[in-house]
C-alpha cells in the first residue's frame, strides 16, 4: 500500500488514502480532532532556496499555510530548525542516487572486438600456455608414432599421422572431437589418453569461465560521472521538487553540482518529477539523469528491470553468409586437394 494517495473524482472531489492517511485518522478519532484535509497549494517536498524561503511542504508548515503535513520527509538538519517531526519515526529506507537509462540503442554486429570476447574465458598467459602444450603434445605424438616399433603401429598409419596431421589431433582434442584412427602402440595409447584428459580439463575449464563471464551482471552507462553528465549538450537532469538532495548541491565545493542545482533554478534542461509513479515512468527516458530512490525503480518497473534486446537481423545474415563461405571453402579444399594426401571416398562423400 503506498503511503497516499490522491484520486481526483470526476465530479471535482478528492478522496486520500495510504498508510499515512490511515495512521493519521486513528489519531484524529483518538484525540477527537476536527481536521480539512487539503492538497498541498506548492509543490515539491521543502528545500531552502536562495532567497533563504522554504518551499513545498515544509514551507506551507513554516509559513502557516497548514498546520500538519502528512508525507514522506527526510530528517535534515535545516528542516528540523523551522518544522517540528512527531517522533521522528523512520516509516521506510532510500537508496538515492543519480541514475541513467541503461544503453540499448547499440544492436549487436560482427567485429573483431566481438570474436575477441570469446578470449575473455582465459587469460593471455594461459592462452599462450595452451599454444606452447598443444604444439609439445603434436611433436611427443609424432615421435611417438615415428619411432616405434613397425610391428605394433600401421605404417599407413604413421604416413598419414604427418606433423601436420598431429597438429589437427591436437586441436581436435580441444573441441572434443575423436580420431578416426587411434595409436596401436602403448607409448601411443598412453599420449592419446594424456591428451584426451588434457582436453577435458581445458574444456571445462574454459566453459566454467565463459558461463560465469556471461551471467555476470553488466551495465552499459552512456554517462558515468555528474561531470560527463553536465559536458552533454542535449541531456536533460530530473529531480523530485524541494528535495534535500537541492540545498546539498547548491552548497557543494564542486561546480558541477552547483551547475545541477543552478539547473533545478532555472530550468534549462531540467524536469520536475511530481509523482512518485509518474517520476519512475520519466526516470526511463533516453538522455535523462534522474535523481529517484532506487528502491522506488525496482518497485515500479520490475518488469522492465532488463531492458533486453533481439539479436539484430543483420547479424543473422551476416552468420548465414559465413556458414555458407566456411562450406564452400572446406568443400574446395577436398576437391582440388592432392589425391595423394586426401582419401577419395572422404572427397567424394564430402560434397
């Protein structure tokens, strides 16, 4: 239930209701007070402007525009000099802070820097490491082969387990493929075996690292700092009227917070949030700064709390077109290979 809330009627009446609303009609029956109940004649929460006059609610209160106010006050030093708080009783917790709409206009497209992102998993030196382990395994597997006994491996077989053949068994390990022909020999057997472990333990080692990197949460800020943010010719600040967040900016030792309340003044590119809900709603408008409570947000806009976007249709046809590049190339490297170092049945059965 929110704290109040307003309902302007169609025939002109207002009806109050809310926590605040309830809490405050016990009291009135227990006292017995007579009380008219009105809408605040300013806006905004109460802040000091420069004039040295309050504003919003707690001006109305200072100024005798009404004698009780319900709503939803922060405790400050300044306000405390000319309102009196009943209790000062804490009804509920802020998370303030300046917030921007994450960035979604950027659909995803084929770049280097994309592919790049599959490295991420591992880092250079394990990268380099695993070069120099695979290059070793080819060369302990060719002299393997190479040199045992000829009555144990298959001399076609150690014809075509060439250096070059032994680099593929290596990185085939890798992607966790088989070998159509495996080593006969012990000492052949047991480096296959030592290999295949080896592959495992990088696969899913990597894999571990590529899930944890993917579910791991990442904002995309167009704006970082209140500095970047008042350098923008074309964004807009929106804050809530009156609030105490004003007379700290105005007082700061740093100009471009100064610059943020001399905004909130002026109005030049500056947005005044009235409602809580309605001021959510805005907080998600392209090139804005808002300054909300963040519990707020994620009370109201749950559903949208991920902004995610469909994968675009140029990036489908740009992988559609490089799965048909990959089989053109594989198939004409089988068909003008060398009959001698290609097997005509893969050749043909291949097409």
């Amino acid at each position: 239930m929110p704290f109040i809330s307003v309902e302007h009627r169609p025939d002109g009446s207002v009806a109050y209701s809310g926590y605040l609303i309830q809490l405050w009609q016990i009291v009135a029956e227990e006292l017995g007070l007579r009380y008219r109940m009105v809408t605040p004649p300013t806006d905004g929460y109460g802040s000091l402007s420069s004039n040295g006059t309050w504003t919003g609610v707690v001006g109305d209160l200072a100024y005798g525009r009404a004698d009780l106010a319900l709503n939803m006050l922060t405790v400050t030093p300044g306000r405390v000099s000319v309102v009196d708080f009943l209790d000062r009783t804490p009804l509920a917790s802020e998370t303030l802070a300046f917030m921007v709409r994450r960035d979604t206009a950027v659909t995803l497209r084929l770049s280097p820097a994309m592919f790049a992102g599959l490295l991420r998993p591992l880092g250079a030196d394990v990268w380099w490491t695993l070069a120099a382990t695979l290059l070793a395994f080819s060369l302990v597997l060719r002299l393997t082969l190479r040199f045992n006994s000829a009555r144990v491996e298959d001399g076609r077989q150690v014809r075509n387990m060439g250096w070059g053949s032994c680099l593929v068994a290596a990185a085939t390990i890798i992607l966790r493929q088989g070998w159509d022909r495996t080593p006969k020999s012990l000492a052949g057997r047991t480096v296959t075996a030592v290999g295949w472990v080896m592959g495992v333990l990088i696969y899913s080692t990597y894999t571990a690292n590529l899930v944890s990197i993917l579910t791991e949460p990442r904002v995309d800020r167009p704006i970082s700092s209140v500095k970047e943010f008042v350098q923008q010719p074309d964004w807009t600040l929106a804050m809530y009227t009156g609030v105490h967040k004003l007379n700290e900016l105005r007082n700061s030792s740093d100009p471009d917070e100064r610059e943020l309340y001399r905004r909130s003044v002026t109005g030049d590119r500056f947005v005044a949030l009235d409602t809580v809900a309605k001021g959510v709603l805005q907080t998600m408008e392209p090139r804005l700064m808002a300054f909300a409570d963040f519990k707020a947000l994620y009370h109201f806009l749950a559903m949208f709390a991920s902004l995610l976007r469909p994968l675009g249709a140029d990036v489908w046809w740009t992988l559609a077109a490089a799965l048909l590049a990959l089989s053109l190339v594989l198939r004409l490297s089988l068909r003008f290979n060398s009959a001698r170092a290609e097997d005509g049945r893969l050749v043909r059965d291949m097409g």
